[in-house]
C-alpha cells in the first residue's frame, strides 16, 4: 500500500458512515437512526430513563416507533464529522453531550450544533475535550444555545484568545457555568 492510503480509506469510510439516510430516519424514527449513526461511528448513547449507555449497534432496543429517546451522547474517539450532524436534527430530548479526541470535529460542526434549534432548547451540558481542529469561532458559535448550564473545555490548542472569547460568551448566557482546563 502507498503511504497515507490507509488514512485516505479511513477518511473515506468514515465519510461513508456520517453520510444521511433521509429515508430511514422517515421509517425508524430520528432517535434511532440518529443512535445507529452514533454507533456506528464509534460513540455511545443514552436513553431517556436508563443509566445504562448504549454501544453495541447490534445491542440497540427494538420497540414502538420513538419508544426510545437519546439524552445523551458520548462521542469519545469517535469518527462523527460534520456531513452527520442532519441527524441531530430531529432530537428532541438530549440533555448532554461529550465531544472528545474527536479528529473531525470543527468549528463548523460547533456551529451547526448550536444552530439546531431541538438543541437549542434541550442541550444543558456541553464537554469539549482534546478536539485539536476546534477555535475560538466554533467556542463562540455556542452562544445559540440558550439553555446550556455547563460547558466544560479542555486541551484545545486551537483557542488562542481565551479571555476574550469566554467574556463574549459569558455575556452572551449569563446563565453559564463555564469550566476550563486550557494551556
């Protein structure tokens, strides 16, 4: 094999796992289509009402048509990437999310994900951790989440103006219990 030719698979075959099956969310509902995406790429989920956390795809609950809601997604060395995030969409219930060493998180997928109004409403926590492509922008692309008590931000080398970028949010949700183990 030439060299990068296996990162070049892995990219594409990550790719193909975060591409948006339209019509499956239509047929199984967005808590399970969104749970097989998650799993799929390597994170884990929660439902609503259970402690339990879901990794095993093969493992995931059948049941009546939005029998099971995520509230909480654990995306910890996961492959998620932006092409992914359509499903999100539909979530109406998730309380929680972890990103960590997550090599294809971006300041766009931060942005996307503050701009998808279901989490608007329900995302209370938030941990960013060792996500090397994330910046400033995509921290401060968070402020459209309204309703986040907690954010928690950890080994981000790409932050360069701290100070600033915390002020803006902090005025942005007063309400914010902002924790930082940053450089």
């Amino acid at each position: 094999l030439p060299p990068g030719s296996c990162r070049a698979f892995w990219g594409w075959l990550n790719a193909v796992f975060n591409k948006v099956d339209h019509e499956r969310i239509r047929a199984v509902g967005p808590d399970r289509a969104a749970s097989e995406w998650l799993l799929r790429c390597g994170a884990l989920v929660r439902y609503q009402g259970s402690p339990r956390w879901q990794q095993d795809y093969n493992g995931l609950p059948t049941g009546p048509l939005g029998k099971y809601k995520i509230e909480a997604i654990d995306a910890t060395d996961s492959c998620i990437m932006y092409r992914g995030f359509d499903y999100l969409d539909g979530l109406e219930h998730v309380t929680d999310i972890k990103l960590e060493k997550c090599m294809y998180i971006q300041d766009e997928c931060l942005q996307r994900l503050s701009e998808t109004s279901n989490l608007q409403k329900s995302l209370q926590q938030l941990k960013i951790i060792s996500c090397g492509n994330v910046t400033d922008k995509g921290i401060l692309a968070l402020h459209k989440l309204t309703n986040l008590e907690y954010l928690y931000l950890s080994d981000l080398p790409g932050i360069r103006e701290k100070e600033k970028t915390f002020r803006v949010l902090q005025q942005a949700l007063p309400k914010l219990e902002l924790e930082l183990d940053l450089e």
